[in-house]
C-alpha cells in the first residue's frame, strides 16, 4: 500500500526534473507568466485537450473573466501557441534533452538502471487532417480517417519495471534511408546513457540496409520478419521451429546484402502459422522459443505508446514545433510516471503500476510548476 504523503512527495520530486527546465523566450513584460504557460501545458496533456479548452479552463479555476461560449482564442491559449510557434526546433530539442539528462542522473543516482539493457525501436504515428504538402508530415497507411502523419522514431528501454523512452527522432520519411538513419541516430544516442543487450525491431524495420546498419554498430539485434517464399521452404513438414543460415538481399540499386542466422518458431494462438526473425545472435533450435519469447517484450513499447497518449494534447496545429513540443512533453511525463513508479515500488513497477497517470496527474498540478 503506498501512502498518500509518500505518493505526493514522489510525484513532485518526479515533476522538478521537467518544469524548470522548460522556457518559452517569452519577454519580461509579457501578460502572461512562464508559469501560466506550464499550467495550460499540464491541463492540456494529462486532459488530452486543446490548447483553447486548457486555457479557459485555467482562467475559471482562478475566478478570472472568461466568456466559455466565445469561438475566438482564448488569449491565454493564443499566448502560449505564439510562443511555441516562434521556439527553434533545436532549441526545443536542447530543453528536452536536458530533462532526459536529469531524469538518467537521478536513475544512476538510485541504482535504479540494470547494468545491461534490451531496447526496442518503432514509429509513433500522430496522424495529422491538414494538407499532405504540410511540412514533417508523411504519407503513411490509411488509418483514423487519414493517411498522413507526423512520424516520430523513439527508442525505449523494455526491461521489466524501467520502460523508459530514451530517444526520439522525427522522422523527414519514411523510406529505407531514413529509417537507416534513425536506427543509427537512436542507438548512439541511447549508448550515451545505456549499455544495450539486444535491441528488438519490429517488421517495418525489415529491410537489408538497416539490418546491414545494426551489423555495422556491433549490436545484437532480433527484427520482425516478413517471410519469403525461400524461408518457408525451410519449414519442413511436422517442423515445430527453424534454425537456419540466410543472406538477406536487395537487388535493385543500391544494392546490398548481409548475413543473418533466420528462425521461426509456432504462432502462440495459431497452430497453423509461425512467427519468423532474423538475428545475429546464435541461436539454436533449443533457444529459438527462448529469444522469441524475449522479442515480445518488445510490445512493452506498444504499451509505452498507449500510456505515452495519456499525457499527448490535442492540437490541429500545422506548425511543427508545436508538435515536437507537444510529444516531447508527453514523453517526459511518461517517463515521470514511471519513475514516480519505481520509487513508491522500491526500484520496480509492479505488473499493476501503484500510482495510475490519472492520480499522477491530480498529485503533480496540486503541487504547482516551479
């Protein structure tokens, strides 16, 4: 049972890691506070709300004049957007960045990191109703009633009890080169603060050049794959799993090619299908089901991206840098959640997480920004 004074305490020793870190080059003079701003922030991502709704609703809550049926901004909400409008995207990085920096400091402070860690990487998608030639958006599968998207790369840790997300990059496309790119962007920039085990990489990820790249980092690595006819001509009759050599390819220009070992071991559901990966770990029939049981860990990132969304404002917002601003903030917040976790657990989340993002929530705007 954890107490409510120690849940509190937590919860605002988790929020000093992000809100001072956070400025909006807004001017002395300004209307509005910094600290104005950090409350509609707040509202807005642990409500899933707009900016307008966030900011009315601040403005009641301290009994100032607010017409709630007018469809003209809200000025505090229009402060705030005008500010996020004119950040730098590098700037907003370097704040964001510095927050990270903070959270790692005080996880190696507690001994709170596992010497060794295994990270997986994916694309969150935030799908986007504007224009297709807006800038940062892509063209991506149908989906919500769109088929485009601001796309961000993240990597996140998938150790039981710290899933933390460690890295993002936005995505410029979503082609070979580009995930080539973010693959080698997020694993060095995650080496900085990790030593990684594995790292696990779901289908989209199936492609020879950035296999090709995770061999040319030194690093062990399971990835999703789409079998070929020339894989499940492997698959024996009566087979259980398949262990095998095997040269992934591409033949059109630019060419490539790089070896793998591949294996395939029985759907969990269903008995007429298997599961296939490529890897260079060695791996033997005996430790197939093994490694195929490690790689589903990985679906802790889809977990990740679920509770990533109880803490994403909503915006229709076509200017970039209000999107960045906007996730990177709900990236944070996760990860103050789950390290609100850790401490009130004793150094590991529980399968059930103790404090709910709903109490964190109400826990970390009773105790302010500063």
């Amino acid at each position: 049972m954890v107490e409510t004074a120690e849940a509190t305490q937590v919860c605002r020793a988790a929020s000093t890691l992000v809100y001072p870190a956070l400025e909006f080059d807004r001017k002395p003079c300004g209307t509005y506070t910094r600290e104005d701003f950090l409350e509609v922030l707040s509202r807005i991502a642990f409500d899933q709300e707009f900016a307008n709704t966030g900011g009315k609703t601040v403005q009641l809550d301290r009994s100032d004049p607010v017409d709630i049926t007018s469809t003209a901004r809200n000025p505090l909400a229009k402060s705030l957007l005008y500010h996020l409008r004119q950040l730098d995207v590098d700037a907003i990085d370097v704040q964001f960045d510095g927050v990270r920096d903070r959270l790692f400091q005080t996880l190696r402070s507690l001994r709170l990191l596992p010497p060794r860690v295994d990270v997986a990487i994916d694309l969150h998608q935030w799908r986007f109703y504007g224009s297709a030639d807006t800038e940062h958006v892509l063209i991506t599968y149908p989906d919500l009633g769109t088929n485009r998207a601001y796309c961000f790369a993240t990597l996140c840790i998938v150790a039981p009890g710290v899933r933390f997300t460690l890295a993002v990059l936005p995505m410029e496309a979503n082609d070979f080169r580009a995930k080539q790119e973010a693959v080698r962007s997020l694993i060095l920039e995650a080496r900085r603060y990790v030593s990684i085990r594995h790292v696990y990489l779901d289908r989209g990820f199936y492609q020879v050049h950035v296999v090709k790249e995770l061999d040319r980092l030194n690093i062990d690595f399971i990835v999703r794959a789409r079998p070929s006819p020339g894989m499940k001509g492997r698959l024996s009759a009566g087979a259980e799993t398949v262990v095998d050599a095997y040269q992934m390819q591409r033949k059109r220009p630019p060419t490539a090619s790089v070896d793998v070992t591949v294996f395939a071991v029985p759907h969990r559901t269903n008995e007429d299908e298997h599961v296939w990966f490529v890897t260079n770990i060695d791996v033997e029939s005996e430790t197939a089901r093994a490694y195929a049981a490690a790689f589903r860990r990985r679906w802790g990132i889809e977990t990740s991206y679920r509770q990533i969304g109880d803490f994403l404002a909503r915006t229709s917002s076509p200017t970039f840098s209000v999107r960045l601003f906007y996730f990177l903030f709900a990236v944070s917040l996760y990860n103050l959640w789950v390290l609100a976790n850790v401490l009130v657990s004793g150094g590991s989340i529980p399968r059930k997480p103790q404090i709910s993002t709903r109490i964190f929530r109400t826990l970390v705007i009773a105790q302010g920004y500063g």
